[in-house]
C-alpha cells in the first residue's frame, strides 16, 4: 500500500471513529436527559437545585462534545503541519544533496589532478591509486531531481570514509572518482571495503541503488598516467566519446 494511501485510510478511519463518539455521546446524554426531565419537572416534590443539576448536566455533555470535536480539529491541524514540515525538510534535504554532487570537481579537473599527482608519485617513488564508484539507481528513484538527491546522498557518504589528502571527483552522473595518493593496491582495497559500508548505510532498507567498486593502481597495474587514465576511462559509459567527458556533469 503507498504511504499516502495509507495515511489517508488512518486519517478517515479516525474521523469516523470521533463521529461515532460524539454520536453515541448526543444519543446517551439526549435519552438520560429525557428520562430525568419528567422526574426533575413533572414531580412537583423535586426543588430548584434538581432543576439547576438537571440543567448543569445538559451543558456539561454539550461541552464535552465540543471539546472532543476541538481537540480532533487542533489534532488534524497539527498533523498537517508536522506533514508540510517534514516535506520542507525532506526538500532541503535533497537540494543540499544535489548541491553538494554538483559542487563536485568534474572530469576534466580529475585528469589535471591525476596527472600531477602521478608526476608526483612517479618522481618520489610513492604509490598511487583510483577508485571508479558506479552507482545504479533503483527504477523508484531515476527521476532527474531525486537521482540528483540520491547520488548526492552517495557521494556525501563516500567523501565522508575518506582521508584527509583523497580527493573526489564528479566523472559524470551515476560515476564518482576518488584519487588515493600513497596508496598501493591493498590500501586501496581497505578504502574501498569502508566506502561499501557508507553507501550500504546511505542506500537504506529502500535499498534506492546498488554500486560497484574498481581500484586502479601505480606502479601494481599501471605504468603511466596516459594508462592510468584509460584504465578509469574503461569503466565510464562506452557510448559515450572520450572527449565528451570533459564537458560532461
């Protein structure tokens, strides 16, 4: 059942169950009233004080109906709110996710920043490594502006299991890069076992996308930054040219 739906359901059942309430109170009071009213009026033994107790009770049933159709007023009311609040924030939410995915550097930044950081690893000795996330949205959540929420929701969750000097990068939607400085293969497979644990978190009991994982590493599987990047570049959308990845995001 959708969750509107079933909210509505509950809405009405509650409705229904306060009619019947107030209704069995009218109905009780209405008929005590008229079984007390010719013993309080018609017996003339009866003093002013049954009258004003008679007529006390009256008021006091009318009240408690009014007070019980006042508070599911001011019970529906608040519902509404707590409803368009949690909206607002569900919507800021997902605008601050998809600000933060496209606040991302993009491809072309990523092979200016490979590039100096492979001269870097290959004049100091040192390791370096690449990290390639695909994340592939459930049908559910492949509208623009959702994807755009849930892929931000990703990446907040991988730039989170990273460490200071690892850099991510936007390749292209549905594509995340991650350049690790220093670390050799089995760093890299650490890294990536972390980053499975946030993005497990991150895509929840709606399971809203899966993901796959690829490491990249010099000087284990590489031996240059050209073969470095074609390496990351096997694992981006074959449709699409190697040059327009640069314009691409």
């Amino acid at each position: 059942m959708h969750p509107q739906t079933k909210h509505t359901d509950v809405d009405r059942r509650e409705l229904h169950l306060t009619l019947f309430v107030c209704s069995a109170m009218v109905v009780l009071a209405f008929g005590l009233a008229l079984l007390m009213y010719p013993v309080v009026f018609a017996n003339p033994l009866q003093t002013r004080t049954a009258q004003i107790a008679f007529f006390g009770f009256c008021g006091l049933a009318c009240l408690l109906v009014v007070y019980i159709v006042d508070c599911q007023i001011t019970i529906r009311r608040l519902r509404h709110q707590i409803t368009i609040d949690r909206i607002h924030a569900s919507e800021a939410s997902n605008r601050a996710s998809a600000d933060l995915l496209g606040s991302l550097p993009n491809f072309s930044t990523f092979e200016d920043r490979l590039s100096m950081e492979f001269r870097r690893a290959a004049t100091a000795k040192l390791n370096l490594s690449v990290l390639v996330i695909t994340i592939k949205l459930r049908s559910g959540f492949s509208e623009p502006y959702l994807a755009l929420s849930v892929l931000g929701d990703a990446a907040k969750a991988i730039s989170r299991r990273l460490r200071d000097q690892d850099t991510i990068y936007n390749l292209r939607q549905g594509y995340i890069g991650v350049i690790l400085p220093g670390a050799n293969h089995s760093a890299a497979k650490r890294v990536s076992t972390r980053l499975v644990e946030g993005l497990v978190d991150v895509a929840g009991a709606n399971d809203r996308f899966s993901f796959d994982i690829n490491s990249i590493s010099y000087p284990e599987q590489t031996s240059s930054a050209h073969d470095l990047e074609l390496a990351v570049c096997g694992y981006l959308p074959e449709e699409l040219p190697k040059e327009a990845l640069t314009s691409d995001v």
